[in-house]
C-alpha cells in the first residue's frame, strides 16, 4: 500500500464531510461507524488534520467536525503531504538507501515517472470533485448503503 492506513482513511473521513457539507458539523462516531473506522483512530487523524487547518470541530450535542476549508481548495496531494508526509515522492518503491539517478534501483526510471504524473494528478485533485463523483454515483465511498435522514 502506498499511503498508510491513517492517510487512506482521513481521506475518506474528509470526502464524507465533502459529500456531506450541507450539514454544519458531522459527528465523528456517524463517520467512523459508517466507513468501519475505529472511533478513537479516526479522531486522532481528525486532531492532526484539525491542527492544519483542513477541519473544525465543536464540541457538544451538536458537535463534530466539518471542513475548515471549502473543499475545492483542498487537493488529496495537501491531505497526504500533511498524514503521511513526502515519502510517497521522495522514498525509493523498492524501500533502497541512496536510490537517485545516479545510483538507481531496478525500478528508478519507471517509478520516477509515475510518482511525477501522480503528484501531479495529486494536485489537482480536489475533495469537491470527489464528491461530485459521489455524489452522481460514478465512485463509491464505502460499501454498503446508507442513507442520512
């Protein structure tokens, strides 16, 4: 797996707050029960995403966590550049010391090619768009249907 299981779920956490914006604040024991999250796991990605500046929380009956951000402004490449830092673009693919083009791997080249092309979808990616797609049904977000009264 490329990104670490805190990375692939706050992603999914902040497309469900995506998918979600016209509700002001989501409880995180609806996010993490309905995407199979433990609770305290989930609120501790939520702390640190929270600490950037990507969420808000409030505390109370109606409380949760929204997006501190609109979600156009918020590219997977900024979520993944704050959970899981520049290993996905920087560490050799096959976990190597010292791989660079002068001293490469057996998979430098290619790897060099893909990881440029991929921080460049990255980029561009954003959580809006994502929950567009969602939303008119051509990605899924979790397994199984459930619908928010």
């Amino acid at each position: 797996m490329l990104l670490s299981k805190s990375c692939v779920y706050g992603i999914r956490a902040l497309l469900y707050l995506s998918v979600n914006r016209d509700r002001e604040y989501v409880p995180i024991s609806e996010i993490s029960e309905l995407l199979g999250i433990s609770f305290h796991f989930l609120t501790k990605i939520l702390q640190e995403l929270t600490a950037v500046g990507i969420v808000k929380s409030r505390k109370g009956i109606k409380g949760g966590v929204a997006l501190a951000q609109p979600a156009d402004k918020i590219t997977l490449y900024n979520i993944i550049m704050h959970l899981d830092g520049e290993a996905l673009f920087n560490e050799c693919v096959l976990g190597l010391p010292g791989c660079a083009d002068d001293n490469p791997c057996s998979m430098h080249k290619i790897w060099s090619s893909v990881k440029k092309e991929l921080q460049g979808n990255l980029q561009t990616e954003t959580l809006a768009h994502l929950a567009r797609q969602i939303d008119e049904g051509n990605i899924r977000l979790y397994d199984y249907n459930f619908a928010i009264d």
